[in-house]
C-alpha cells in the first residue's frame, strides 16, 4: 500500500514538475527557434521590400520604391545592428527625398535594434518592435525637396505583425500598416507601454504622429538557414 501511495506522489510531483516547466517556457514565448530549439547564437539576416509609404497625420506623404535591410537575430527575442535603406523615395507635390551624404532618393534609418512580443497573445498574433540602438536618439533623418530643402527628422518607434509563426523556414516576413492614415496599425504588446513613430518637418515647431505602411521579405543568412518564430 505504501509503495503504491509513493508512486502515485512520485506521478503527481512528475506531473506538476511538467507543468510548471512548460508554462515557464510558455510565458518566455515568442522567441527565435532553430533547430527545434531556442537559439543560442546570432543569425544574420537580409530584408527587402517593395514600395513603402510614411504618412503623417498632418497628410505630408513620402513614397518609396523599394528597401533593403541587414541585421542580426539575438538570442532569445531580439534583434540587433539593423540598417535600413529606402529607395526612389520621393516627397509627394515635391521632389526627391534622401539622407545627407548617401545617393540620390535613398534614405537610410540609424542603426536598429527590435524585439518579439504579443500583439495579441491569445490570438497568438506576434510582433517586432523596432526602435533606434541609441537611447532617446532618432529614427531616421533626411532631406525632402519642396522649392527647398526640407529637414525631416523621424524619432521613436514602430510594431511590425511577423510571419509565419511555429513554422521553421528560410524566410520571414514582417508587415507594417497604418489604420486610419498616419498610426501605425499596432501600437504596443500586451501589457506594454504604447510605441509609435513622430516626425517633425522644417518650420514645424512640434512632432506629430507619422507611420511607415510595407511589407518586408527576410532571409536567414547564410542562405538556406531555418528560423522560426515559436508562439
């Protein structure tokens, strides 16, 4: 009798053990898998897009083309070193925007950095919040075109929905939309502090709320390496 009772408390402390470990892992998630586990070194990675649009509430549009980008994924949920670089970006009614020093209609962000959370954790729908590495430092700054040269400057942050999750490929996908025209379509994560884009033309003595509306492809590097985004 008491070899059975031992059994049964050797069962259930198995089982609660069990439980306890995989709602610890749950609450870690979403996080960047490899292998069929969470990675533990750096991945590279390159992006593209096609045409992009940043609008401002105030209705002031600059339409790009087209887009690259590298960077590299971080143990567990995050990313790092990310440059991004817009192209045939031009001021809608105006001319051709771009950022000092590089070529013609190409403006390029600083330097990245971004993390996965839940945008809607039971729906398990996921996101890559993007934000400067410098602390309180800006987004992206450049030159538009209109009768002058207008400074632009770019300064916060922004949620891209990122696809597909609990599949290990090769690719990647990050969405970013904007609902109405000048918010970014996801704010925050669950439970977090909201997260959005500003930007303050020449003559404008304020921010105001501004958002970027593409779709980026991602590659794993080197070519051919799996990456998933477990949910």
């Amino acid at each position: 009798m008491q070899r059975i009772r031992f059994i049964a408390l050797a069962i259930g402390a198995a089982l609660t053990l069990g439980a306890a470990v995989s709602a610890t892992a749950s609450a870690a998630l979403p996080e960047w898998f490899k292998g069929g586990a969470v990675i533990t070194a750096n991945v590279k990675f390159k992006g593209k897009s096609g045409a992009g649009l940043l609008q401002t509430k105030g209705g002031t549009q600059v339409k790009c083309t087209g887009g690259s980008a590298e960077g590299e994924i971080v143990p567990a949920k995050a990313i790092s070193k990310t440059e991004v670089a817009f192209t045939g970006c031009e001021l809608v009614g105006g001319g051709e925007c771009k950022t000092v020093g590089d070529a013609a209609e190409e403006v390029k962000t600083k330097a990245l950095k971004g993390e996965l959370g839940y945008i809607e954790k039971p729906t398990k729908k996921v996101g890559l919040k993007l934000e400067p590495e410098e602390a309180g430092g800006l987004f992206a700054n450049f030159i538009c075109v209109l009768f002058i040269g207008m400074p632009e400057e770019m300064r916060g942050g922004m949620i891209a929905k990122t696809e597909p999750l609990n599949v290990e490929q090769t690719t990647g996908k990050l969405v970013l939309q904007q609902t109405p025209k000048g918010v970014q379509d996801f704010k925050k994560f669950e439970g977090g502090p909201e997260t959005s884009l500003e930007c303050k033309w020449l003559l404008q003595l304020s921010f105001e709320g501004c958002a970027w509306e593409e779709t980026w492809e991602m590659e794993w590097q080197p070519a051919g390496t799996k990456v998933e985004v477990k949910a």
